[in-house]
C-alpha cells in the first residue's frame, strides 16, 4: 500500500510552480530570438535570482531546459504536419480512384 502525504504548507507545489515559470520565462526569450539573462528570466518569472539558482546550478542548464521544451513543441509540431500528410495522400487517392 502506497502512503501519499499531503504537502501541508504548499512549498513542494509553490517550488514546482517556480520551476515552470522559470522555464517559461526563459522560452518566452528563446523565441524571441534571444538568449535569456539570468536578470530577464527573473523578471519576468517573478523570482529572485537565488530562485533560480536553488532550481538550477547553472544558467546554462535552464537554457537547456528552456531548449528541450521548444524541441518538444517542435517534435509535436512534426508529428501533427506528418499526420496531416498522410491523411491528405489517402484523401487524395480516394478522389482519384471515386
């Protein structure tokens, strides 16, 4: 039998929040076609900066984590146009052949 505890104050769920606006922020800039500050990502996560290095050692490695999820968005982006390929070639074939 599996015992969950419930996280009473919030830090665990507030830290988790954190983290993702971290992400976010620095997202936000990759797209804009910048590479994000440590100033600019906690102004617009509205964290501090000792935040941001509690969730990562590094600048760097929030700079990957804000570059795996654009490639996840990107990978999902690849896989609907694929869908929609092939759906268009089977639409297409049975045109021909109706």
């Amino acid at each position: 039998m599996k015992i969950v505890m419930k996280d009473t104050d919030g830090r665990r769920c507030r830290s988790e929040r954190t983290r993702e606006a971290l992400i976010a922020a620095c997202v936000a800039v990759l797209r804009e076609g910048r590479v994000p500050t440590i100033v600019e990502i906690c102004e617009r996560a509205k964290c501090s900066h000792r935040s941001l290095f509690w969730h990562f050692e590094r600048i760097e490695s929030l700079h990957s984590a804000g570059l795996a999820v654009i490639l996840a968005h990107l990978n999902n982006l690849q896989e609907t146009l694929h869908i929609i390929s092939h759906e268009t070639q089977v639409l297409a074939e049975q045109s021909r052949s109706a």
